[in-house]
C-alpha cells in the first residue's frame, strides 16, 4: 500500500527542497548563480542607484530585516521594485491574495540540530541549510491600507528614498567618504597612492591610484570598498582564511576571499547609493573568471555571502535592524 499525497508541481518542489541534503542545496543555489552569470547578468553588480541607501535591499514583510547572505543576491535576481518579501501565510494573515501567476522563491536559512557522538558520546551541533517560500509584495493583492503601512515602515528603517543629482566627474562622494574614513580611522588602516589597488596583509595596509585616475568617482569608491572589505579579514579583526599571501591565486581560498570582497564592496556600493556598473568595464573576462570559480566550488558563493556580510557589518559598525512584527487585531 503507497502512500497518497498532493502532488502538484508546487508541493513536489517544496518537498524536494525539504529533503535536500547541504551539498544539494550548495549546488541549487550555485546553479542559480552560474545561470544568472551566463544569461549575462551580474547578480552583486546591480544598479543601486534606481533607489540607493538601505531602501534597495530585499527586506522581510514579518522582521522588517533586510535579507543577508546569499538572500540578498538570490532575491534581488528576481527583478522586483519592491523590496518587500512575504509569506503565504504572513500574506494572508494580513488580508492579502496571490496573483494568479505567482511563483514562490527560495529563501535559504541555517538550522542548528544537538545530537550525541556515537564515539565521544558528546553533545555537537550538525548545521543544516533548510529553506521556505516566500513572495515579492508586487506578486501579491494587498489592501491598500497595509500597502501605505509598508511604505511608511521602509521610510523609519531605511530612509527616505535618495534623489540623485549630477555630479562632477572625480568629485569626492561625502557619503562614501564619511563610510570609508570612519573605518579607517576607527581602524589606524592608512591608504597609500598607488598605480594599482591591492590590500597588503603583512603590513595592514591599503594601496589605491588617487581618485582622478579613475573613469569615476562611484569607480574609486568602489574600488577602496573592495580592498576595505579585505582588510576585515586580518587577523585582528575578523580573521579570514584566504586572506593571507599564502594562498596563490586559483586556490578555493582566494576565490573565496575575492568574491566576498566584491560582494561586501557592492553591498558598501548600495548602502551608499551609488552605482556599482563601471567597475565591471571588462565584463565577458569577469563573468568567464567567476563562472570558473563558482563550477568549481559549489560552497564558494555561500561561504562568500556569509562572510561579505559580517565585512560589511564590521566596516559600518552596525548590525541589520528591523522592528517588532506587525499583526493584525483580531475581530
């Protein structure tokens, strides 16, 4: 006797991903990522500037916290305006619909298990990557009231949205300059003049070419951010493997290391408002480099998430924030 259960393509693929083991889940989302790199988009290169500050990052509808790790790139792949995430459940909760056409995203999380050693016969904690459904707000028929409650929340956790306004071609940036000198300050890091930009571990310090050598200002500051995010991993701070001279170029670490400090530099690029694009001038050679990088570690765009995170958070001396969760009263 089998079994019988509902077995629509929804339910398969939601059970699916229930019983993926870590290394299953690794290579779904780094085909996610590899897919996106082929079709020619560039997941952490994103336009920040359509919206700018802490507004353009996914954000979650229950916590009011923005997405970190992986999230953060898996779920601005989507393509959505809103940087709202919701439930089904939280969704109708809250008065809401799916549209017809809505298809849920992954959103992928830790989930810790205590188990006893057979051998040892200790306690150990087993890490496992589990997963739930979740969909952009713009997918959803919401009462127009709870609409204008999620704008008005967006505003107090991240701002006011941020106008752009023509620039000078190699003026400083006043936001990415206040960001980037409160960390080396904070942080006794001297940045050097430079033909090339480069973070020397052995010596602590960062080297750049003077700002007028660059195409642009948002180039420059992109440029430092990277380098910033490398210096997180120096021993006396964050203490990253990969960080050091020790580990040529082509080793799963310095891969590892490179990504986390691109995507650290684009998150420090999105908090500030400004466009990440013309550092990415040599696209086919970079998409070809990580696409080698991402088909030979399939841990490396995770591993990489969740420490370009932390870099960031460490350089702008802050933890993500959200608020307590909004419910409805009951009738």
């Amino acid at each position: 006797m089998t079994e019988t259960t509902n077995t629509t393509p929804q339910n398969r693929n939601r059970t699916m991903a229930k019983n993926m083991s870590n290394n299953e889940m690794y290579d779904m989302i780094t085909d996610r990522i590899i897919k996106a790199l082929e079709g020619d988009i560039i997941p952490w290169s994103k336009p920040w500037a359509t919206e700018g500050g802490l507004r353009c990052f996914p954000r979650s509808v229950s916590t009011g916290k923005m997405y970190n790790g992986i999230n953060t790139w898996l779920l601005g792949l989507m393509g959505y305006n809103s940087p709202w995430w919701i439930t089904e459940g939280q969704l109708t909760k809250r008065g809401g619909t799916l549209k017809a056409d809505a298809q849920p995203t992954q959103v992928v999380f830790w989930k810790f298990f205590k188990t006893e050693d057979k051998t040892t016969k200790k306690e150990r904690t087993i890490p496992m990557l589990r997963c739930f459904e979740a969909y952009n707000i713009e997918q959803c028929n919401l009462p127009e009231a709870e609409l204008l409650k999620l704008a008005k929340r967006l505003d107090k956790l991240a701002g006011k949205k941020v106008v752009k306004t023509d620039a000078d071609k190699n003026a400083t940036i006043e936001v990415c300059e206040a960001t980037i000198r409160a960390y080396l300050d904070g942080q006794s890091l001297t940045v050097s003049d430079a033909p090339s930009a480069f973070y020397r571990p052995v010596q602590d310090t960062l080297h750049m070419p003077t700002l007028d050598t660059f195409t642009t200002s948002e180039h420059y500051y992109a440029t430092l951010f990277h380098e910033a995010v490398h210096s997180t991993g120096h021993e006396s701070r964050l203490n990253r493997k990969g960080i050091t001279d020790k580990n040529g170029m082509g080793s799963p670490e310095y891969a590892r290391e490179e990504l986390t400090a691109e995507l650290g530099a684009s998150f420090l690029c999105g908090v500030t408002g400004i466009d990440t694009k013309p550092v990415t001038d040599n696209r086919d050679a970079y998409i070809k480099g990580w696409l080698k990088a991402l088909k030979n570690d399939n841990k490396c765009i995770m591993v990489a998430s969740g420490k370009a995170g932390k870099a960031s958070d460490y350089i702008l001396g802050t933890s993500p924030e959200g608020d307590i969760e909004y419910t409805p009263k009951k009738k």
